[in-house]
C-alpha cells in the first residue's frame, strides 16, 4: 500500500463496503444531477435551502445534488413488508462553513428503508458503531431520542418549541428556565430537562433517571426504544463507546425518532450523523427510515496509522546494491506483516523499528 500521511478514503470505503454488504446491504448509485423540482418540493427537508442549478439540452431545469437520502427514498422500492437496504458513496454539492462557498462534499452513508424495527434500530447502530471503528478505535457514539423531549413538550404545552429546542441543544438551562418563566411554562418541565441534561453515567444509567421523567406516552415510548439499545450492549460490543446524551436535538422537520453523531480522536469535528427519518420517507412511500452518513470531508487530513502510516523496516540501498535481493528482502518482510520502506536516504522526519542496509 502506497504511504501516505493523508487518510487513505478508498480503503475506508473498501472495509465499509464489506461491512455493510456483509449484513445484505446493497450499493445504490446515482447520477450527480436530478430535476430542480424534486429539491423545491422538500426544502425543508434540506440542509440549505441553496441549490446549484443549471438548464440542460432538454430545456429541464436540473441541480447539483444537494442530498443523497432525498434521491435514495424517491427511487425507493421498499415496503412495509419488504425492507430496502442500501449503502452509497457520493458527493453532495451545497454551502458550508462562514464563507457560504459551495463546497464538493464526499459522504459515505447508509439507509434502512420499509420495516424499521427494534432490530433495525440495533443493526443501524451497530453498523454506526463498526463504521467509527473503521476510521479509529478511539471513538464515541452519542446517541439521543428526539421522543424524550418533544413528549415532555407536548405533556406541558409547548407548541412552538424552537427557541426551546435551542436552550437544550446547547445545555442552557439557565436561559431555559428564564424563558419558561416568561412564557408562564410550568417550571417543572424545565426541571425535567436540567435533569436529562446533567445526568451522568453510563448509556444505561441515563436512561434510568430518563424514565423518571417520561410521564406521557411520546417520551415513554422513546425510552422504551432506547431500553432496547441498553439491554444489547454485550452484543453490539463496544457499549463503552456509546454515550446517551439528550442534547443531541437534530432537525426535527427531518428526523423524528432516535437520532446520534459520532466522534473520532484525531478529528475536531464530528464525521458521523445519523437518525431515524419516517417523516421524509413518507412522503414518498408508506415506509419507515433509519440511516446516517460519514463525511469523508471531515477526514481528509486525518493521520491514520492503522492505513499505514506507521512503517516498520526501512531497508537503504546503493547504486552497488543487488536490486533482486534488495527486492527479494522487502516481499520477505511484508510476507510477514511488516511494513517496508525502500530508499536509498533515510527520511529526516521519520522513525523506524529496524533499518536494515542491502
């Protein structure tokens, strides 16, 4: 493998493909392009509501894909009673950062269309999980339900609850309960949701103090999925990895149930975002979502030893070495397992385990 200081995409995709194909998911692609009016139809449902445009021979007017989950659940064949599952790598074209700049976005992603149940959710997690592993082994995953919250919304008559949504989003509990006082809402609520976001703990000791404050039939619900998610720790394999964090409040015009985002050590920002999305599937189809997307953007300088940035011998040789046994003694050493760099200088900014002169 050629070596690189840069994390090396077309390996990751490589290892994801073969985890994600091995639980019978299937690679969807697509064109760049779609009709503009699929995009104008659900702009809600889009994370900038600017779209790349362009008229083709046709006279169509067509865009640069701004979002792959929107393509994937038009074109879906999935039912309630026969699941779709597909996995894609693609690039999205859409502004980012404070300069508003389109921007080439490459994204790996998954989606679980039709029957999303208990086992659904566990899979889609677990694949989540496999797939920060993939990237590193120092990973988190924060997970949330969307229910919680909203239930406790709705038991204490919060109708336009965006301004509310913020305070817990960024864990102001202060501004919070200032604003409730304001607005004559019960302080208990407030109460309720300091509580959900100071708990600390394992995934499962937060989810003990959320029952506590589930009382309506929305946020009960949701702790019961969230209930499956604790009880299948030993089987997921990693349950030290998953953190429950209820400040996790992804766009609720999109998503609608359990939601999480993902974390790697050597990376500033999150590179895994995903949730349970049945209001956008729906109004293509009557089916249920679940998927997530990493952002290959987000890991572009990204130093990965385990994609070979570590190597092992470094094997000098002259103009009056045998280039055959020069060449014979690197395939010996990687037929071991190691890792060879051939050179005639050794590297100023490198270290090796062995260095070997031929």
């Amino acid at each position: 493998m050629k070596k690189t200081d840069f994390f090396d995409e077309e390996r990751l995709f490589f290892d994801l493909k073969n985890l994600y194909e091995g639980f019978g998911y299937k690679q969807f692609k697509m064109s760049k392009f779609e009709e503009y009016g699929v995009y104008l139809e659900n702009k809600k449902f889009l994370r900038s509501p600017y779209v790349i445009t362009f008229t083709d021979l046709n006279g169509k007017l067509m865009a640069l894909k701004p979002d792959v989950t929107l393509s994937i659940v038009k074109n879906t064949k999935a039912t309630n009673l026969q699941s779709e599952k597909l996995y894609y790598k693609e690039s999205v074209y859409r502004p980012q950062g404070a300069t508003k700049e389109f921007k080439e976005i490459s994204q790996v992603g998954l989606e679980l269309i039709g029957d999303v149940d208990g086992y659904g959710i566990l899979e889609v997690l677990s694949l989540a999980g496999k797939s920060l592993g993939a990237i590193d082994k120092n990973f988190v995953l924060d997970v949330s339900h969307l229910g919680v919250v909203l239930g406790l919304m709705e038991e204490y008559g919060i109708v336009n609850g965006d301004e509310v949504l913020a305070y817990v989003s960024s864990k102001n509990v202060h501004d919070l309960k200032t604003y409730c006082q304001q607005k004559g809402i019960d302080p208990a609520f407030a109460d309720k949701v300091s509580l959900l976001l100071s708990a600390k703990g394992s995934f499962c000791e937060v989810l003990a103090i959320a029952k506590q404050v589930a009382t309506n039939e929305v946020s009960k619900q949701a702790v019961d999925e969230l209930q499956i998610v604790c009880d299948s720790f030993g089987t997921m394999g990693y349950g030290d990895k998953v953190r429950l964090d209820f400040s996790i409040i992804n766009d609720t015009d999109y998503y609608n149930g359990i939601v999480f985002v993902g974390y790697v050590s050597k990376s500033p920002s999150l590179v895994l975002s995903g949730g349970r999305y049945d209001k956008l599937a729906g109004k293509f189809a009557d089916v249920k979502a679940l998927g997530f997307a990493i952002y290959l953007n987000e890991l572009a300088m990204y130093k990965q030893t385990q994609y070979g940035d570590e190597t092992d011998v470094l094997v000098l040789y002259s103009q009056n070495s045998d280039y055959a046994k020069v060449l014979e003694y690197a395939q010996q050493q990687t037929d071991l397992g190691k890792k060879v760099l051939v050179a005639k200088t050794a590297p100023a900014d490198k270290k090796f385990a062995q260095v070997v002169e031929l």
